[in-house]
C-alpha cells in the first residue's frame, strides 16, 4: 500500500512539473505585481490631519469638516492628508476608506480614545498642535506652518463668529 502511494505521488510531482514547463516562462512582472499587492500596508501619520470623533454626525465633526473646505486646496497643494476617524467605523483617508487600519488602534496611539480632536502631524512624524474644539482653516495652516499667504497685503485675519457662537455655547 505504501509502495502504491510513493508511485502515485511521485507520477502527481513529475506530472505537475511536465505541466508547468510546457506552458511557458512564468510571467514575471505579473508574480512581483501580485507579491506587491499581497505585501501589508504600511502606515505612516506623517504629514497628515487626523479629524477624531465619537460619530460622523456629531456637532463638533460636522462643523469642522465644514469649516476645513476652504483649505482643501491648501492641503492639496501642501501634499496633507486628511484622515477622519469615527466612532469603531473604518478610518477614511482623503474620502477613501482604509479597510486595513483599525479605528480603536489608531485612537489608542493618537491618545484619543474618547472625544473630539483636531492634531496635525508634521512631515517629522512630531505632532504639532491637538485641538478639542473645531478650528478654522486659516488657523490650522497658521499652526501647521503650511506656507500659505494671507490675504492681500498680509492683513491679520478677522476674528470668527462661527468660533465667538461655539465658544460661547
């Protein structure tokens, strides 16, 4: 029985190789391609404004992603990502979701477990500033020493009402 098994083995060895030879070279580039895609993610909060809350829906959330639209050219412009965690859903990076990255991981190394939090990591992975309360765009470029000039004449900005209203709320 033993003897039987070796054969028949040894005929599925010699008959898979005689397979693969007689198709051809492997195509190379595709089997790089395929290691590369299969290799894991790696993370890297360099450059990047991490927008942290308890839900998408939350006053605090809402009210900065509506406050950082004007400076999404800014952003662009300066190569910043833009990486919104809520609650335990998927982390999104630029609108995209980032199924490989854990939420609860990620507020755990931020020290922001619960809570509302504006922090912009500088391209020296130090975090510059950490914010509880949503914050104008004007002043996260200011505070992130992003480069970007002011009105004419470099006038010092006006105060906002939006932040006077949630201040005093």
């Amino acid at each position: 029985m033993g003897l039987t098994l070796l054969i028949l083995a040894t005929c599925i060895l010699f008959g898979g190789i005689a397979y693969f030879a007689a198709r051809g070279p492997l195509p190379l580039p595709d089997i790089k391609a395929a290691i590369r895609e299969a290799e894991p993610k790696r993370f890297s909060p360099r450059n990047t404004l991490f927008i942290i809350g308890p839900t998408a829906n939350h006053n605090a959330c809402r009210m900065q992603r509506r406050l950082l639209k004007p400076a999404i050219a800014a952003l662009i412009r300066e190569d910043v990502s833009v990486i919104e965690v809520y609650g335990q859903a998927r982390p999104t990076k630029n609108g995209e979701q980032m199924e490989w990255l854990d939420a609860s991981l990620l507020r755990h190394a931020m020290n922001a477990d619960e809570g509302f939090f504006v922090i912009y990591v500088d391209a020296d992975g130090k975090s510059l500033f950490r914010s509880e309360a949503p914050m104008l765009a004007r002043d996260i470029i200011d505070r992130a020493r992003l480069g970007v000039e002011r009105g004419p004449g470099g006038a010092p900005p006006k105060k906002s009402l939006v932040l006077k209203k949630l201040r005093a709320a």
